[in-house]
C-alpha cells in the first residue's frame, strides 16, 4: 500500500488541542473512517508524554468488526487455514502484509476501549476520556452528542464517522432513527432542519476539521482553517516531538493554596482532591459553615455542567463526618443525580484515612436495576468514633429531614420551591443547582429562589439591626415629650438598617454565602467545542443579555401572535441564531426539563408549529429583534383513517405522535374520534419579567 504524507493541519489541530487543555473535533466523511483511527490515537498519543489516552466508542447496533479477543484471534486462525491469511505467514491469496489491519489489530488490543451502545450512554456519565467516536451518525440525537463530548478531556479529540456521500448537502437530508418518532398519517415528511444546521456549524467551531476517509481537508472548516495557518509554527516541542505544555496561573495558585492548607486538619487532605481553583474555594467555603455549627446557615452553589459541583459538595460531605456531624440527609430529584456526591464521599473519606468495612459501610439501592437503571449508593454509615450516617432521602418526604443537622440538597431547581423551603428548616443547608446543561437547565428557578433567600436573609437582618438600635436608646425619666426620643429611635434604626443592607449586599455575608463555579474541571476555559456545543444546542440561552426587554410591557390585548417560518429560523442565519436563541431562552427560564432533544423535535416534527407573541411595535422596528413576549408550541393532530385506528388498536399498539387522539380512542373504544382534527398545545413559555400579565392567556386567545 502506497503511504502518504498526513496533512499538517491535523497534526496542528490535536497539538494546538493539547497546548491550550482544548478539545478538537474530526470529522471523517466515508465509508473507511474507522481505519484511520488507529493513525490519529497514534498521533494523539506521540503529542504529549502522558499515559496513553483512554477511548469511548459509541455505536448503534453494529461495529463492523469483533471486540472480543478470542473471536478475533479464531478468525485469524480460520483465515491462515484457508489461505486468505493477512498475516504475511500463511503465504496465500493474501499473504502479503496490509498495515491497515495490522494497525487496527494492535490499536483493538493496545488500548483501552470502553464500548457503549447509544442507549447505554447515561452510564458514561462523570467518567473522563482523552478520544470519543461517534459512529452511526443516523442514531446521534443532541441529547447524546451533549452527553457523550461533555466527557473529553483537554487535549482530546471527539471523532464523528460518517457514510461516504458525494456532495456534503446529501448530510443535509439524512434521515434519523428519531424521525421515525416524529411522523403521523396526517402530517408532511419530516425535513431535517436540524442535520443542515450541524453541519454549517462546523463550519464556524475554531477547533473543527472535516476531513475525507484518507485525511483530505475538505473546503467547509475555513475558519479552522485559517485559524490552523497562524498557529502552526507557533508550537514549541520537546526533544521527542512532543507538544510543551506550561502550567497557568491558576494552576499555580491552587498548588500554593494546598501546600499552605496541607497541615490543617480535615481541611488539607479534602482540599487536596480540588481539581480547580474554584472548587477549593467552594469547597472552603462549605467546610467553613461546617465548622462554625450555626443554625440556619445556606450555602447556595450554581455552576454550568463539568464544573465539579457535585464533587465539591461529597467531598464537603466528607468533611463534615470529620466535623462530627452525626446525621447527613442527602436529596435530589432522583437517587441517580447522586452518583457523583457520593462518589466523592467515599474518595473524600479515604482520603481522610477510613477504611471500608472496618470504619464504613455502603448501602446501595435495592431495586432491581434494568438496562435504564443506575446501580448507585443511597447511604454511607461510618462507625469509627460514634454512630455517623449521609443518606439519601426522597425530597417530598420531609418529615423524615426532621432529625438532620445538615442538609446537602442537589438539582435544587429540580424540586418544587415550597419543598425546598421546607427542607431548609433550622439547620445548616447546601444547596447546588445546574444553570445550563442537557439534563435540564434551571436557571430561572434557581435565581429565583437564591434572590428570595437573599432577600429573607436580608431582610430579617436589617430588621434585627433596626430593632438593635432603636432599643439601645432610653431617653430621660422625666419630660419625656421634650426630648422626642421616638425620633431618634427611628433615625438611629434607619441609619442601622441602611448600614445592614449594604454589608449584606457583599457576596457572603450573613447567613447565605453564595459561590459560583466557572472553570471547567476536564478542559481550559473558553473551549471552543463547548462554545461551539452551546450555540448549536442552545444551551446557555438564557443569560441577562438574551432575556433583556428592549420595548418594556405593552397591554397584552394590543399584542399580536405570529407564525414562525422553521426554514428560516433553523438557517443558521446571524439574524435567526438570535432570534432562535432568545425563544430558547424563554423555554429555559419557564420549564426546568429542556432537553436538547426538544430543540430536534422543534425543527424536525412536520406536526409542530411554533407561534410567538411580539408587542405592537414588532413590524415598524426594523433595526433590532422584536422583544419576544410569549412562546407557543403546537401539535396538529388527528385525521388518521378509521382504518389504521381499528387496526393498531387490535393489536393493541398506538403510533408514535397524536396524543390525544390515540389517548381518547384507546380509552373509550372510539375510532370516530381519531378522524377529527384539533391542535395540542405542547409549550406556553412566557418572559420571565412579564408573567402573570395576561400574555400567555393571550397567546392561547389569538
């Protein structure tokens, strides 16, 4: 086989990855990708002086090949018998060496590869790998490509493989495995807005190349491209070609904050698990709280997806057994968002030199756990001095939080806001939620029940330092009209409350400390793939900038309800993102689980229509985005044949879309009913400033 010279733009792309901790992302258009993977882990491998990088592969059904070592070892031996060996040795058809399965042999059995159907991928949560492949581009939903890139390390590569296709447009109309969910008997064919996006974004990722089976670069990611050009000298390399990496500023801080922390008791060995320097702050900060004792103290933590939250509050778990605590209630909306807590409870607790069996014990859920369940831990009960326990509780039984000292609450967001009032009682309270990220993004309701604690915390704080200062002043026995010492009582307490309010306007002051995590914990800040991942899904939409009202309130009644062009609004166009984004936003601050799948079935699903409520001003404003007011999302459903209908439901089988008319039919034996046509409404999103003004009775009128 006739060998090649490797573009050196892909070389650059995986070094300049590895000098800024950044991921990059291949994408190989062809049939023989998978061949060319061994040659770019080789290359990964060679860039940095690291243990060789660990490998996710995640595929749909079919590999195209064995994994297993037996059956490829039996293959070979049938192969040499049959005289089709490709091993040089059997001297047949075949004998002479083809480095391609060669190559590959040794990549399956030198390194370490974690193989994952699609449907399995909720088990790679919170793992880190240096390469991810993502075959079967017809079976990846958004959810998946969220969850699955979120695991690459700084300096790996995520590797798409795609089918061969003549002209790049033919991706545009690919048919997914989810677009089988999504057609009915009375709705148009499904047009894949959402594959011709993806592929213009690409485009514009910094940290993306596009490339044929053989390495070719093809002509799409002209910004990464450009970008490649400048940087390829501006590498420097050590003596056997590795990529020279230097350690940041950051990085030097956190070394000297553990080596000073290092003889602290409890505090220096947890400290030392931190991975940034934003975490060890975090995780002073709880364990601070810990040690004061006091009584109605929350720290409240928020951060983005990968920033190490859930690691920060087990291993402040952790340190509170040392504190003495004796009684820990854990919660959060399902036992499987605590994996990673108490995870890094255990790491916490070795860490502080327990030992399992003989100073703790693990309890695990006890329920069968299927394909979709989560085998985690639900208690960890120490016994070294005395009786300790962290167990995690249901969030809606609260009566069982009665006895807590402290209680760590996760994906608060997720949890209706009375409940997460009940939980806080007289008692210290951690509390962490997700502001963006796949699983759900509760940005509105988090900042929505911090800004009412800050202002509970507040308030009850001024009116005790009102209160404090008024009392302080007695005026004389006797004259008391004269000396007007009601006055001064209430100067001196509004001097004391004016002062109160301000010192609680510092970031931890008071009872509630509140700390925000922006580093990343497994790649560099400002990653480009992230950056890149974000805009496609829409996942930090819903910031200040985007959800700002430009045209203030008008009277709902003076509104008017468009209907949203899909093909314009998924076009990619700059005009489009914004306007895509800003609707995103809205979904984001109403609802608690978007999804990113949402954001497919929103451009993909022939049934949907989307309609959005503008102020009056909308068509005469023609130099900026109309303020978007209210959002409505909607299903045409219906007019399916009395035909289909007595036929699925002898079978006992309904298809996918057309809720209520498969709902009702199944329910009261009706196949008339399904013939009829009517509209779903799937969402109701309004602007979180102007809810409960009558727009989204509004947009339901019109």
């Amino acid at each position: 086989m006739v060998r090649k010279k490797l573009d050196e733009r892909v070389r650059t792309l995986i070094e300049r990855g590895v000098v800024n901790k950044q991921r990059s992302i291949l994408v190989l258009v062809g049939d023989h990708g998978k061949d060319q993977v061994p040659n770019i882990f080789q290359l990964l491998t060679k860039t940095s002086v690291r243990a060789r990088p660990k490998v996710l592969w995640c595929y749909k059904k079919e590999l195209g090949f064995s994994t297993h070592k037996m059956k490829r070892m039996k293959k070979l031996k049938r192969d040499k018998s049959r005289g089709l060996s490709k091993s040089g040795s059997g001297g047949g058809v075949g004998a002479k060496n083809d480095p391609n399965v060669d190559n590959f042999e040794l990549f399956l059995t030198q390194t370490d590869i974690n193989w994952c159907y699609y449907r399995d991928t909720h088990r790679v949560l919170g793992s880190t790998v240096g390469m991810l492949i993502l075959q079967d581009f017809e079976a990846i939903t958004p959810n998946l490509m969220a969850r699955t890139i979120e695991t690459v390390e700084g300096g790996g590569l995520v590797i798409f493989l795609m089918r061969s296709v003549k002209s790049l447009k033919q991706l545009y109309t690919m048919s997914m495995d989810v677009h089988s969910r999504y057609r009915t008997e009375s709705a148009g064919d499904v047009v894949p807005r959402f594959n011709e996006r993806f592929i213009l974004s690409l485009g514009k990722c910094a940290n993306c190349l596009v490339c044929d089976d053989e390495l070719n670069v093809l002509p799409i990611s002209k910004y990464a491209l450009t970008k490649l050009n400048e940087d390829e000298h501006s590498i420097s390399k050590g003596d056997a070609g590795e990529v020279v990496t230097y350690k940041s500023t950051e990085e030097e801080e956190l070394e000297q904050l553990k080596e000073t922390l290092r003889d602290t008791p409890n505090v220096g060995v947890i400290v030392e698990l931190a991975k940034t320097m934003d975490q060890a702050r975090a995780v002073l900060t709880f364990l601070d709280a810990c040690s004061e004792k006091t009584c109605k103290s929350t720290v409240a933590l928020t951060a983005g997806r990968g920033r190490g939250k859930s690691a920060a509050i087990g291993l402040c778990l952790a340190g509170a057994l040392s504190f003495g605590y004796s009684t820990i209630n854990v919660t959060a909306p399902e036992p499987e968002n605590l994996v990673a807590v108490f995870d890094f409870v255990i790491r916490g607790l070795k860490a502080l030199k327990y030992q399992e069996h003989l100073d703790y014990t693990i309890t695990y859920n006890s329920q069968k756990t299927g394909r979709e369940q989560i085998k985690c831990i639900i208690g960890v009960e120490v016994h070294k001095s005395h009786r300790q326990s962290i167990t995690y509780i249901k969030p809606d039984e609260t009566d069982k939080f009665a006895a807590a000292e402290l209680v760590a609450i996760d994906e608060a967001a997720a949890i209706p806001l009375p409940t997460v009032r009940a939980l806080m009682g007289d008692r210290l309270t951690f509390m962490s939620s997700t502001v963006n990220g796949y699983e759900g993004t509760g940005r509105a309701l988090s900042l929505k029940l911090i800004k009412e604690l800050r202002d509970l915390k507040g308030r009850s704080g001024v009116i005790n330092a009102a209160d404090a200062a008024a009392n302080a002043i007695t005026g004389p026995r006797q004259k008391k009209g004269e000396a007007k010492v009601h006055e001064e009582r209430w100067a001196a307490a509004a001097t004391a409350a004016a002062e109160a309010s301000n010192r609680s306007d510092g970031m931890n002051a008071g009872p509630l400390r509140e700390i925000e995590l922006s580093t990343p914990i497994r790649y560099a800040v400002n990653d480009p793939v992230e950056a890149w991942l974000n805009k496609l899904l829409c996942l930090d939409c819903g910031d200040a900038a985007n959800m700002k009202l430009f045209g203030g309130a008008p009277a709902p009644s003076d509104c008017e309800l468009y209907h949203v062009d899909r093909d314009a609004l998924f076009s990619y166009h700059k005009l489009s993102e914004s306007f895509l984004q800003k609707m995103m936003g809205l979904y984001s601050s109403a609802h608690y689980k978007n999804t990113p799948n949402d954001l497919q079935m929103l451009s993909d699903a022939p049934a949907h229509a989307v309609f959005v409520l503008l102020s009056p001003s909308a068509e005469q404003d023609s130099n900026s985005l109309p303020d978007i007011l209210a959002v409505v999302q909607v299903a045409l459903e219906g007019k399916i044949s009395k035909k289909a209908v007595d036929a699925q439901l002898s079978r006992g089988h309904r298809s996918a879309g057309d809720l209520i008319p498969w709902t009702i039919s199944q329910q009261f034996g009706d196949s008339n009913f399904a013939q009829l046509s009517g509209a779903r409404i799937v969402r109701v999103a309004v602007h979180p400033s102007v809810q409960g003004m009558g727009y989204g009775s509004r947009a339901i009128e019109l």
